[in-house]
C-alpha cells in the first residue's frame, strides 16, 4: 500500500458514535456504505487516522479491513 498518493483516495475525517449506541453496528454500516460509495466513484483508497491512544477506534476500524499505513511523530514543545 505505498502507492497511496498515485491512487485516488478518500478519507475519513471524523466518524464518532456516542457511547450507548455502539455495539449496534452503526459505525460499521456507516463504514461499508461510505466504501460503497468510494468504488461507485472509482476511488482506489480510503484513508483514515486515530490518536495512538484510542484503541477502540484503532481495534474498530481494523475490524473494518483498515491496516496500518503511515506513523506520524510529533514534537510538544510547550
């Protein structure tokens, strides 16, 4: 998957379901009609991020056939 940036791509940019619905499947169907829509309109790839410390966001989208792709450092200096 290093070809990211010669492929047309998506992105998921803020996908959050409140606590007492999860488990309902809802993120999941969110996810699978958005991937549809992607290969209606021939994008190749769809990319999503997550802070390193929600790994029930990280575990979700997993689940949903996302991999891991790219690692971003940062430099708090305050």
């Amino acid at each position: 998957m290093n070809d990211c940036f010669n492929k047309k791509f998506a992105e998921i940019e803020n996908m959050y379901i409140e606590e007492f619905l999860r488990g309902f499947g809802i993120g999941s169907r969110l996810v699978d009609e958005f991937k549809k829509y992607c290969q209606n309109n021939n994008i190749e790839l769809i990319k999503v991020s997550a802070w390193s410390n929600n790994l029930d966001a990280i575990n979700f989208y997993k689940k949903n056939k996302f991999e891991d792709y790219e690692t971003i450092l940062v430099c708090n200096l305050k």
